[in-house]
C-alpha cells in the first residue's frame, strides 16, 4: 500500500532466489511508491470513474495500467542492479495463471508469457 506495507507469502520466501525476490519485492514497492491503491480506490470511494494521466478509464484498465507500470519500474531496477532476466522471466512464466479462461478485455494481469515479453522488453532497453 501506499503506507508501505508490503506482505510476501512465507512460503515464497523459502523457495525464491535473489532475483526473484528482488523483482516481487521492486514490484510491490513500485505500486506503493506510485500510490496506485489510493489512484485506484480513491475514485471508486468519489462514486467516479478512475482517471489516470488525464484521460478516464474503467477500473480493468487503471488496474491493467498499474500491474504494467510495476512491472517496467521493477524490470528497470533489476537490470541496473544487475538481477539474472533470465531468473525473472522463469518466475513470471512459472507463476499460475490467476485469471486464466478470462476474456482479455476483462483481464487485470497479462497472461504470464505477455508479461515475460513486457519485462523483457523494457529490462532491455534500460
């Protein structure tokens, strides 16, 4: 949350390297640093719909945009510090597939090889 909470499985941290743990860890601290709880709920609280960068968006879309924009701030900082991408991806791709069988539009999370392209991606253009 934006108040700095963040809460990790005990049983991840029993099986997760230093990669893997770095980039759940530089996730989660992403969403907090940015505040996307409060630009998530504070207009669901307002009864409006959600605004981000000036344009409004349904809630799907907010939440899709912050996962991404987590996502990319982790990427950045793993290859800056010098994680092993490889490591990364194999945990992107090996996580289940929480919204799996959901139509797309509807999707919150990108399916796993999705999000592995993304983090690629922008780890390799840092």
């Amino acid at each position: 949350t934006s108040g700095g909470l963040i809460l990790i499985d005990r049983e991840f941290l029993k099986i997760a390297d230093k990669d893997r743990l770095f980039f759940a860890l530089a996730h989660e601290y992403a969403h907090a640093y940015l505040q996307h709880d409060l630009r998530i709920f504070d207009p669901i609280l307002q009864g409006k719909e959600g605004k981000l960068n000036g344009h409004s968006q349904t809630l799907v879309e907010t939440r899709r945009r912050c996962e991404k924009e987590a996502d990319g701030i982790a990427a950045r900082k793993a290859k800056q510090l010098g994680f092993d991408i490889n490591n990364i991806l194999d945990f992107i791709l090996t996580m289940s597939d929480s919204e799996k069988g959901i139509p797309a539009e509807l999707r919150v999370y990108s399916s796993p090889r999705n999000r592995a392209e993304y983090v690629l991606a922008v780890y390799q253009s840092s």
